[in-house]
C-alpha cells in the first residue's frame, strides 16, 4: 500500500511537470516594447518639428520618416516626421515656428513688408528664435509660450473669420503682446532672461506701448518685481550718455 501511494504521488507530479512544460512551451515569447526609459515616447521634438514625437527607431515611424537631432536621449530616438505634421494648418499654428507670418497671416491680408505680418510679427520670431541659446531653460519655455500665444490670438485673421484693416490688424497685434507675456509667465523669469528679453528688441519695439504694458503688469498679482526691474532700466536708458 505505501508503495503504491508513493508510486500514485510520483505519477501526479510528473504529469503535473509535464504540464508546466506544455504550457511554458505553448505560451508566446516576452516582446519588449517600446517606450523604455530612455525612449522619451512622449516627448514632443524640437525646431521645426514641433508638432511630431521622439520615437525609438526600433518602433518605426509609420506614414512618415525619422529624422535625426531633434530629439533628447541616444541616436537611436529620433523625430518622427509624418507630412501632415510638417505642415501645420492656419488655424493651429505649430510651437517654435515663424512660418504663421508669412504662409498664413501676410497670405490672407496682404499688408506688405512694413506690414505687421511681416515688418514686427516675423521679424521679432525671428529674433527671439535666434536669441533663444541665450535664455535659461526657464526662458526658453516663455520663448515657446508666447510666441504660440501671439500667433493663435490672430489665427481669426488668418483664416478669413475676422477681418481688419492693415493699420487695425498692427494695433490689435501689439494689444496682445503684454497680455502673452505676462500669462507665458515673464513676471517669474530671472533677471538675466528679462535683460536678454529687453536687448533682442527695445521695450516700446517688443510692447508697442511701454504704458500699456506697465497697465498690465500693475493688475498681475505676481509682477511687482519685473514692474520694478522695467521702471528702473528705462531710467537707466533715458540717463544722457557723455
């Protein structure tokens, strides 16, 4: 009898073993997926590309190509680049681009190289776009921020929705300016973002209205410090150079 019940306990655990094996065997391999750590999958890339996301090569890049430097991390994460990603829409501008100005706004209202399209609207982009290294990271993302803030506040015009006249759009414009600075966040940047914020472009250039800008900043709650810091160097500047 004991024999016969360790012989019975053997046979259940082979068989036992056997299925284990079986089902080892009939189960799909491990795929490793991406994103990883270091895929940064969600993350948006940078210049022109903006509108596209870093992916690792190994995941392929669907409808579109990789392109390279545009994204944090190894070479192997690059942008994936789709056409309907290279080419925003009028009425979505894309983050970090210029080409609203010209392609959009000047194509719809036709108001010439002094114009505010193309005379202020892309050529401070511009400015900003290529002081950019000189700002902290802090001030990068103010870069970013208002420069979409200014372009979608005139998205209206650049579809046809709304229609002003070339002296009316350039005053609309820079109505918007202090209003984009100030909720981008330029009240919390560093001292040596707002020098460099001020010698890209003159204060009354960037705000089209030192006064208006002032009126704005004395209702932020959070601006005391840059209202300060604006009212002494414009005294610095109005002091007589011998």
């Amino acid at each position: 009898m004991p024999m016969r019940c360790l012989s019975f306990t053997s046979s259940l655990h082979s068989h036992a073993n056997t299925l284990r094996g079986q089902e080892l065997v009939n189960q799909p391999p491990t795929v490793l997926e991406y994103p990883t750590r270091t895929t940064s999958a969600l993350t948006k890339c940078s210049g022109p590309y903006a509108t596209s996301l870093c992916r690792h090569t190994n995941q392929g890049c669907s409808g579109g190509s990789f392109v390279k430097n545009h994204c944090p991390g190894p070479a192997s994460i690059q942008c994936c680049v789709k056409s309907a990603s290279t080419k925003p829409s009028c009425s979505e501008p894309a983050e970090n681009t210029c080409t609203f100005y010209p392609n959009c706004l000047e194509k719809r209202v036709k108001c010439g190289a002094s114009g505010y399209p193309i005379g202020y609207g892309l050529k401070y982009c511009k400015k900003f776009t290529d002081a950019r290294p000189k700002f902290t990271k802090k001030g990068k993302a103010w870069i970013t921020k208002t420069m979409l803030c200014l372009q979608r506040n005139l998205v209206p015009y650049a579809t046809g929705a709304k229609s002003l006249t070339c002296p009316k759009l350039k005053e609309f414009a820079f109505g918007t300016h202090p209003g984009c600075y100030v909720s981008s966040g330029v009240c919390a940047l560093p001292p040596q973002d707002w020098e460099v914020v001020i010698s890209t472009v003159s204060l009354k250039e960037l705000f089209g209205s030192v006064d208006a800008l002032k009126a704005t900043l004395q209702t932020a709650g959070d601006c005391v410090e840059f209202y300060k810091w604006l009212i002494e160097r414009e005294k610095e500047r109005s002091v007589p150079q011998p």
